[in-house]
C-alpha cells in the first residue's frame, strides 16, 4: 500500500503510494510518517515530503480527504510537500491533496518535483 524512504542527511521523505487504500491502511500510514517526520525534526533538518502518486489507483472520496486532514495538519505537516503523479484521474486525484495548503504541489514527474523541493 505504501513504502517509506527517508533521507535524513536532506529532510526528505519519500512516499510510494500504491493499491486502494482502507481506513485501516491510512491509520497505518499516518502512524508511519508520524515516526519519519520525528526522525527528521531531530536531525534539526526541515521536513520534505515526496510523494510518488504514479502507481495508485483511484482512492475513495473519504481517503483523499484523510489524506488532505493529514496534510494539513501539525505534528505531520511538512516544511513542503510535492506530489508527482501519472495518469489524468489520479492527477485529479492529487490536485485535491495539494489543496490542502500552500505547502504542497502537484506536478507531472520527479524530476521537477525534487527541483522544486529543493528550492
């Protein structure tokens, strides 16, 4: 459903969304980046978030908006979020999670979305 990379030595954590997720899935998940983002803040280092979008499917109308609340949110909300995704209905999909705060972004690919990060 999901995987975790963080990089401690640049703040980013890295988030590969996959599959349709559950409540029991996005509980699991806000309890996983809840540990990455304590991990990073002791590093002192501002907290970065990748999400890889391009292998979800489409999620459930209540998932998303799970996913905005955590976006939002305080301890989980991170200095800036960039979400990159593939086709057009999980880009939608995505648009919706970036609305969630001027944090976050939504862009086409990886490239552009660690550039982005970075700067």
């Amino acid at each position: 459903m999901y995987r975790l990379n963080t990089d401690l030595r640049t703040g980013v954590i890295e988030v590969v969304i996959g599959g349709f997720w559950t409540d029991a899935d996005v509980a699991s998940y806000r309890v996983a980046l809840a540990r990455e983002v304590e991990a990073v803040r002791a590093t002192g280092r501002p907290q970065l978030t990748l999400y890889d979008y391009t292998h979800a499917v489409i999620q459930s109308q209540e998932t998303v908006a799970q996913l905005a609340q955590m976006a939002r949110e305080n301890p989980l909300k991170t200095r800036k979020t960039a979400i990159f995704t593939g086709g057009q209905l999980a880009r939608r999909q995505a648009c919706r999670i970036a609305e969630a705060g001027d944090h976050i972004q939504q862009f086409d690919d990886r490239e552009a979305a660690i550039a982005w990060l970075r700067a």
